[in-house]
C-alpha cells in the first residue's frame, strides 16, 4: 500500500505559506500534485494547483490574502501508482483586507463599467453570471490592477457581479 505523502507546514506570512512535502516510504516517488484552495467572499472556492518533479520537497506559495483560511493536499506520484490525498489546513496571519465597494453601471446593451474602492498595488478578481448559482459554480472572471475595468456581457440579460 502506498501512504499520503506528509505535508508540514514550514511557515506562514500575511501573503505566503512555506510547506516541505515528504514520503515515509522506500516507494520511488516522481513527483508532487498539490492543490491549495480558498474561499473567496463565502461565494466562489479558488484553486491553485502545483505540479512538482522530485522525491523531497520545500515550496513557497505567495500572493496570497492576510488572514484567509487555506486547504491544501497532495498526493504522490510514485513508480507504483498515485498515492492517497493527504490535508492540511492554515490560516494566513495579519488582518484580512477590507472588501471593495462596488459599482457597476450599463454603459449600453453589451458594456457595464465596474469600479471599487480598496488599496493600490492588489490583484483583483471581477467575477460576473447571469445567476448566484453561475456565480458560485463557474462564473467569468477576469483581474486587474486598477479600481475599474470595463467587462463585455451579452445583451438582454442581467448579470450579479463581486469583486
């Protein structure tokens, strides 16, 4: 039987997680899948996944959101087959960030014209559906660096949208 692979977390920041990855097993090990998720607003769960080549590992994630909780798993490529998923979970220190105010306004039939408010220097993330269930499934999206974006929706509907 192949066992998960142990995911211990090295350290934490405001916007990154260090974690080393290891088997405790003679089994010949390829490499690492390690998928980090969070929720984003109580309406979407995002994804990062991380291919690593290699038998031991220590990895870095960064651009992440002060005091956010993070799930992250992995399994084990190894010369036997993929092992079991193992779990952690962290929770990223400092103070989360306020939520932006948004305002989206009908340019015409096909453009709204969204702004917020928030701190300079973000990503962020403009997610728009026809529905809350669209929303939270699998919405568009798109990111910028600026507090406004001009998003290009089909004519006669109307749309949600969360930045």
């Amino acid at each position: 039987v192949i066992p998960p692979p142990v995911i211990h977390i090295e350290s934490y920041s405001e916007d990154s997680i260090s974690f080393s990855l290891k088997m405790s097993t003679n089994i010949k090990v390829s490499g690492y899948v390690v998928n980090i998720y969070w929720t984003f607003d109580t309406h979407r769960q995002e994804k990062r996944t991380l291919i690593i080549e290699g038998e031991k590992s220590i990895q870095k994630v960064a651009n992440l959101t002060a005091h956010t909780p993070y799930e992250i798993s992995a399994w084990a490529k190894t010369e036997l087959g993929d092992s079991p998923l193992s779990f952690v979970h962290v929770v990223t220190s400092g103070t989360r960030p306020a939520s932006p105010s948004l305002k989206a306004k009908a340019i015409n039939q096909t453009a709204v014209e969204c702004s917020w408010t928030g701190p300079r220097n973000v990503v962020y993330g403009i997610f728009y559906a026809t529905s809350f269930l669209e929303l939270y499934r699998s919405p568009h999206n798109t990111t910028t660096t600026s507090h406004n974006i001009t998003v290009i929706v089909q004519r006669d509907e109307q749309y949600l949208f969360l930045v």
